[in-house]
C-alpha cells in the first residue's frame, strides 16, 4: 500500500504576494508571459491570481499598442498619468474571458 504525505506549505511569500510584488516594481508594465518567467508558475495559476488582483483593485490592465497581449500596471501607476491619458490608453475596468475562466 502506498502511503501519501502531504507536506505543509513553507513560510514566506505566496505567489499572489510575489505576484503583486513584481508587478508594483516594473513602471513599465509587465506581461502575463514575463510573470509565467519569473515566477516559474504556469500561466492558468497566475491568471487566477491575476483575476483576484484585478478585482480587489490593486492592478490595472492595458491593451499593448504593438500586439494584441495586455499589460499589467499597478493601480499607484493611474494616480500619476492624466485623465487625457488613461482615455487614449483605453484603460479595461474588467478582465478579459481567459481571467474569467470561460
């Protein structure tokens, strides 16, 4: 018989935690591809996270001008660009189906 033990999580930072933490330190931006690299997570799991982050209100989501990926700001980001900005921009207020899990 196969004995199963489950161990008990380690202390520090969880990935949500991390998440935030990464996305408040690029001013630029950063994509859901460049946070699957750093934190070594697959990209469904951060896309939960993601979609908890966005609607607590700590992250912003932007359309890239280049490619058709999203940008992930945080919200301190908006307090700093204009009004006139944030429309030509075209800030998205809800998460896009792949956060919804449809």
């Amino acid at each position: 018989m196969t004995l199963i033990k489950i161990i008990t999580p380690t202390p520090g930072p969880n990935t949500s935690d991390r998440l935030l933490e990464l996305i408040d330190n690029r001013v630029t931006g950063i994509t859901l591809r460049e946070l699957c690299q750093f934190l070594n997570r697959p990209a469904s799991m951060i896309q939960v996270c993601l979609q908890k982050s966005i609607r607590s209100g700590r992250v912003r989501v932007y359309k890239s001008k280049t490619s058709m990926s999203l940008i992930y700001y945080p919200c301190q980001d908006l307090a700093n660009n204009s009004k006139d900005n944030r429309v030509k921009n075209k800030v998205l207020t809800y998460s896009h189906p792949g956060l919804m899990g449809y």
